[in-house]
C-alpha cells in the first residue's frame, strides 16, 4: 500500500493506494465515515487488489489526515475531491465506488467528468436526504424496541423542524427550540439526527443544501457502466424508491443486485460481508 499525499489550492487530502493492474476504484465515503479506516474502505484494500483492481481509499477534506474545512454534506465539493484522487493514479481506467453519501457524490462526479470510467455503488439512495432520514429515523427506533408513540414524536419533530427550515427560518420558533432541547433528555435522542437548537441563517442554507438534494437528475445524466448494489434488509434507506430511481433514470444501463439479508453495508447479520457481493463485484470488474 502507497501512502499518498494530494496537495490541493489551500488543503491536502491523505490517501492511501493498493496497486492492483489497468483497473482501479476511487472509493467514497458514507456521510458519517470520512476517514480511510472505515471497515468499507479497508474491505476493499482486502478484496481486490489480489484480483488485479487497484483501490484508492482516503480521508475526507478536514477529516483524519487531510487538512481543510470539512466537507461533509457538501456534495459538490467532495465530487471534487473525489476527482483530484483520481487524477493523483497513473492507470489506464478508473471508476469510483460509492457508499451511502457516497452513492449521492460517485455519480455528480461522473456526470461532470470524462475521467469516470464506470460506477460501483453501495445503498445509493434514489431519494432527497430529508426523505431518506424519515424512513431512517422510524427503522432504527424499531429496531432498538420503540413503539407508536415514540415514532410519532421523533417523526413530528422532524417535520416540525423541516417546515421551519423552508418556511420559517431564520425567525426564531422558541417553541421548536424549547422542544428540540427538551428531547436531548429522552433515550432515542441519538436516532433524532436533528440540531440541538435552530440553526442560524449560514446553518438553514447548509441544511438545504444537503438535505433537499434530489439526486435523480443527476442519475440521469450518468453514461458510464454502473453496478448498484442494495441489501434486502437495509434499515438506512428505502430500498425500493431508491431501485426504482435508477431504473427510471437508466433502464437497463444500470446493473442493480439485491443482496439477500444484507444489511445498508452489505454485512450479514455476523458482521462478514456478503460473499454474493464480493463475487459480483470482482465478476462484474473482470468483464468490464
């Protein structure tokens, strides 16, 4: 493994560089796993460079290693970081594999870029950010064991917090305030995914940025091969909106492969990634 150093106008990104033959994958990250020691990454280091593809992992602008200010939620600017990487690897042809937030950012770089020569996705979702946290919040309450009431309070809050964004801000809703404070004391707080209070003016413009990105637009604009994979038992994300979106984007230009009982990483219920992916994976690389 090479360790990388890609300098930048005013930041450098820290980039670590498995050679593996002709073929490489620039990966990218999940919204909250900017740096290259998350298990996705590292799997990929494993998996292919021992069956000739090359993989470039590194850490996000402002995370681990790179320096600058972060770029999480900043989806045009990781598309550019994204790009950089690529540029910074002397191979014939390279494609970006994406997971989660990085299924949003893999395809706005290959739509504005020549230099993408195919697409691999994990959980690339087909929906705006806000309407994926509203299936993500419910799933992962009932999961951990709470009921109606529980859901409908964090969901209500949610949409609370939403129509003030669009409709309100920036004038103060103390009451949402009060409210938003109040739920830090309740022990699913931490699967809200909500500010602890309102936002200011520059926070409302960031959150809208972020969360009414609609990504279908930007699928149709993609002409590259792309593989999209999904687990059947994803609780992130709605898997369904999200296959149909590419499917209406790209009929059958997109190849998309439901993984059985895969969680939103493609890991089985005992921590080990699912051996149908990892086949795919290398089968579909090895015939492109």
């Amino acid at each position: 493994m090479e360790e990388l150093r890609i300098e930048r106008d005013t930041f450098s990104l820290a980039a670590s560089y498995s050679p593996g033959g002709p073929t490489a994958l620039v990966a990218l990250h999940a919204a909250g796993e900017g740096t290259r020691d998350s298990p996705s990454l590292l799997h990929l280091h494993e998996l292919l460079p021992p069956r000739g593809f090359g993989v470039v992992t590194f850490d996000r602008r402002g995370e681990g290693e790179s320096t600058g200010d972060a770029t999480r939620g900043r989806f045009d600017l990781q598309a550019d970081d994204a790009l950089a990487v690529r540029r910074a690897i002397d191979v014939e042809r390279v494609g970006l594999w994406g997971y989660s937030q990085g299924g949003w950012i893999a395809p706005i770089a290959a739509a504005r870029s020549d230099e993408v020569a195919f697409l691999v996705l994990v959980a690339s979702i087909g929906v705006t950010p806000s309407e994926q946290m509203m299936v993500a919040v419910e799933r992962q309450l009932r999961l951990v064991g709470y009921g109606d009431d529980v859901v409908g309070r964090a969901l209500g809050l949610r949409r609370r917090f939403e129509h003030w964004i669009h409709q309100v801000a920036p004038v103060r809703d103390e009451q949402l305030n009060s409210d938003l404070l109040a739920v830090l004391d309740e022990p699913w707080a931490g699967q809200l995914w909500l500010p602890p209070t309102l936002l200011d003016e520059e926070g409302v413009q960031l959150w809208i940025e972020e969360m009414d990105y609609d990504p279908r637009p930007t699928f149709e604009r993609v002409r590259v091969p792309t593989l999209s994979f999904y687990g059947e038992l994803d609780s992130w994300a709605p898997v369904e909106a999200s296959v149909q979106a590419w499917r209406d984007a790209r009929g059958d230009e997109v190849d998309l492969v439901m993984i059985p009982g895969a969680e939103h990483d493609l890991t089985l219920p005992d921590g080990s990634f699912a051996p149908e992916y990892e086949g795919t994976l290398v089968e579909w690389l090895r015939r492109l």
